[in-house]
C-alpha cells in the first residue's frame, strides 16, 4: 500500500485523540516553519503596529536598534541554564540513571505517558536539564520500546517546557523580578521586588502545576497511536548510539595535562561555591528562598556539573558539547530587546496600558492578561524576554485593577508558556538529541495546547479573585 493510503488508513481506524494526533502531527510536518521566522516577524508587526497607532517610524527603527544588545545579561543568563542544565544530564551518574528510567514503562503507551511526566517534573526543576534528560530518556526508551512512536515520544519530551517550566524554579519572569541585578530600572520602579513566595512558591501556583501534569499526561497516554499505527524510530532509519560518555584517560601523559585530568582544582573550587552559597542562604535578608535567584541557580547546577564531572576536562568537554544548542538563544534574544526598545522607547507602552486598563476589570483582567500573553508567546517564545516587553503596561494595569502582582507574574508563567507546545524556539536542544526536526513534534503539542488552554484559563480566573493585593515593596 503506497505511504500515504497506509498513513490514511490508520487515521479512518484509529479513534479520539489518537486520530487527533495523527492528524495534526501530518499537517506540522508539511507547514510550520522555523523558529526564527517567528522573532523577525515580531519585530516586523510591532513596527508596523507602532505606525498604525500613531507613532513615528524613525523613532521606532531607533529605539528598536537603541535596545539590540539591552538584554545581554539576562541573554547570559538564559544560555548558562542551558548549560548547567546539560552538564549535569551528561554526567556518567545521570546518564545511569536514564537507563534505570528508561526500564520503567512496559507498554509504548505507557512509555510516552512516562516521558510526558518526567519531562514536565524535571522541567519545574530546571528547563535546560528537563529538555536533555527528556531527549536522552527517549532515545533510551526507543531502544527498548518496539512499536512506541518517535514523534509522540519526542513531543512529550518537550511537553515540560510548555507547562511547568515557566512555573517552577527556572522561571525568567519569576526569577527575574526576584533578582535586582536582572530586573530594569524602569520595571522596577513600577513593582519593585516580588520575591519568589509570592509567586512560584505560592499554593495556587502549584495546584495549576499539578493540575498541568495530571492533563498533560491523560493526553500523552490517550494520544498515544498503536504498534500498528506508530511512527518508530526505526522508520526514521535513526541508528541511536548509546549515550553514556567514555572515560577520559587520567593518567597524564605530559605534566601539562595534569590539572586538567585531575579533580584537585574541581574540590577547590566547588568548596569555595559552596562556602559562598550556605553563606547566601543564610544571610538573605527575605529568608532563604529570596536568595533564590537566576544567578544562584546558574551557580547551583554548574558547581553540581563540575563536581560530578570530576576532572576539569570531562566538564569542559560537555560545555563544549552544548554551545551549539544554544544558537537560537544568543541570536533571538537580541531581536526581543529590539521589539522591547520600539515599545518602551515610544509611546507604545503607555497606549498599550491605558487600553488594557480600560477594556478589563478585576473580574476579567486575568483571563484578558492570559490570552494576550498566550498570543503574543507565538511571536515572541522568549519567557524572559516578552516579560520584559509585557511587564510595565501590565503591572500598571494589575496595580490599578488591584490584582495581586505575584500572581500576575503567573498568570503570565501560565498562559505564555503554552505556545511552546507549538513554537519550535525552545526544541532546538531536544531534536538535536532526537535528530529529528521541529515539525515533527509539534502536531502533538497542538493538541496538547487544545486542551490546556481551558485548564489553565479557568485556573487563573479563579485564583485571581482568590488572592489580595499587595501593594509594591520598593
């Protein structure tokens, strides 16, 4: 039977979320495009729409270019996450515990489920190490698994970035506001500080993770085709390598190559991280998890990673390893900070907060808020970044309509995360892992989005008339 009768076939017997996903993953694999169309055509509309609403085209081509390079440290920031994220998941003890993982599942059904909810548990972790150790596990999984489907799988890999990794301990938004050093001067004066209790750590924050992962993985399992209907890895004509790194040889054969094959500096250095990380802790001024911020945790996993390396050049051969999938990154951020130049540089930030103030109340601002950050998280799939080109107008909204700010913050975590399910800019790491492409996954994130979107909405509203407002600490 030609490929296409059979692909056919299988759609006309299969039923409910199985066809669903088999449907939508054929039309991504012909149509979606890659991810950085999606940030040059941000820059475009928000130039277009700055003219539109009144505002000079010279003055935005120059507070657009003005900005280029206004988000490097934060640009910084997000590559180490990478990076930590990677040189802990490459290490020979994780990589052990993939293999362990990987036996659990006895069903390809049950196989995707399982990489649906590892994904999304290692992502409220830390979304750098959840997109390796999510790839790795499939890729472990496929070779034990006759019959699961490689694009399914893969998609549940990435399911983690799509829920709960903006809500959990590498939040750029979260931690961002938390974080002084990060946050804007002109954000700042608007909000202030709003320390990590306030939001990712706030009860109802994590009743909307729990309740992102029970959906998540019910739509995995349910989604998941048969043998019969499966697109195996072996149908790719993938020929996976086992992943565990060969050991460097320690013996040093010249006296240079000494330090870098031995742990001596590693110990030295990782104790005075240590030191200087208890120290932190116990010397915050907000209590221990204030101290929590996007440099502490960078901190925290690249010290892990050293350490269990062991020797300096095992570290530094995964470094090296990883900066490639880090390219989107280092490149699109910098076409964020343009679109936040062409909305903080002109008038465009204050229109944007008058009309958000005018169309809602407190009633409806945070499913308002919710779908305008899912929306423009298809432009724009920088949490960190958007944040950055959200925040102002919204927070002065939110403090007008009397919404608690930290939950704003999540309503944000929430509802921008979401496209990513769809948006390829955050797959780069994972189908590297995969060898597979973008269009791949994303037919499964679409029907994962279709389901999603009314959990958390409902979850938003009804906590946003929960919470009290707080008034800002400057």
């Amino acid at each position: 039977m030609h490929p296409v009768e059979t692909q056919r076939a299988a759609q006309t017997n299969a039923t409910g979320f199985v066809r669903a996903g088999l449907a939508l993953a054929a039309w991504a694999e012909k149509w979606f495009p890659d991810p950085v169309v999606f940030a040059l055509s941000a820059v475009v509309a928000v130039f277009v729409l700055g003219i539109c609403v009144g505002e000079s085209p010279t003055q935005l081509a120059i507070s657009g270019g003005k900005s280029f390079w206004a988000l490097m440290t934060f640009t910084m920031q997000m590559v180490m996450v990478i990076i930590g994220g990677y040189v802990v998941a490459s290490t020979r003890v994780v990589s052990r515990a993939i293999h362990t993982l990987a036996r659990v599942p006895k069903t390809p059904r049950g196989a995707i489920a399982w990489v649906a909810f590892f994904s999304m548990a290692t992502a409220f972790v830390s979304w750098g190490m959840s997109l390796i150790f999510s790839g790795l596990l499939v890729r472990q999984v496929a070779r034990r698994m006759p019959g699961m489907d490689y694009r399914a799988a893969g998609a549940a890999a990435y399911l983690g970035i799509g829920t709960t990794a903006a809500m959990g301990l590498t939040s750029s938004a979260g931690m961002l506001m938390a974080t002084k050093s990060s946050l804007p001067s002109a954000l700042y004066s608007i909000s202030g500080l709003i320390p990590l209790t306030q939001t990712i750590f706030l009860w109802q924050s994590l009743a909307t993770v729990l309740a992102m992962v029970v959906a998540g993985v019910l739509v995995a399992y349910l989604s998941a085709p048969s043998a019969e209907h499966a697109k195996t890895v072996d149908q790719y004509n993938l020929a996976l390598d086992d992943d565990t790194l060969p050991e460097i040889e320690t013996r040093s054969k010249r006296p240079g190559e000494y330090l870098e094959r031995s742990p001596l500096l590693t110990i030295l250095v990782a104790a005075i991280v240590i030191f200087y990380l208890i120290d932190e802790f116990r010397t915050s001024p907000r209590g221990p998890l204030a101290a929590l911020d996007l440099n502490t945790y960078n901190l925290i996993f690249l010290t892990l990673g050293l350490l269990l390396h062991w020797r300096p050049r095992n570290f530094m051969r995964a470094v090296t390893e990883c900066i490639p999938a880090t390219a989107g990154v280092v490149i699109q951020f910098p076409l964020c900070a343009m679109i936040l130049g062409m909305i903080t540089g002109t008038g465009l930030s204050a229109k944007a907060a008058n009309l958000f103030v005018s169309v809602s109340s407190h009633q409806t601002f945070a499913v308002l808020i919710a779908a305008y950050s899912a929306v423009l998280g298809m432009f724009i799939p920088s949490a960190g970044s958007k944040w950055i080109v959200e925040a102002p107008y919204v927070l002065q909204a939110a403090i007008a309509h009397q919404v608690h700010l930290g939950w704003v913050v999540q309503i944000y975590n929430a509802a921008e995360g979401l496209p990513n399910l769809i948006n390829p800019f955050w797959m780069l790491p994972l189908i590297g892992i995969l060898r597979l492409r973008a269009r791949d996954l994303v037919g499964y994130g679409m029907l994962q989005l279709s389901v999603l979107v009314p959990v958390v909405f409902l979850l938003c509203w009804l906590f946003s008339q929960q919470l009290l407002f707080i008034a800002p600490v400057k």
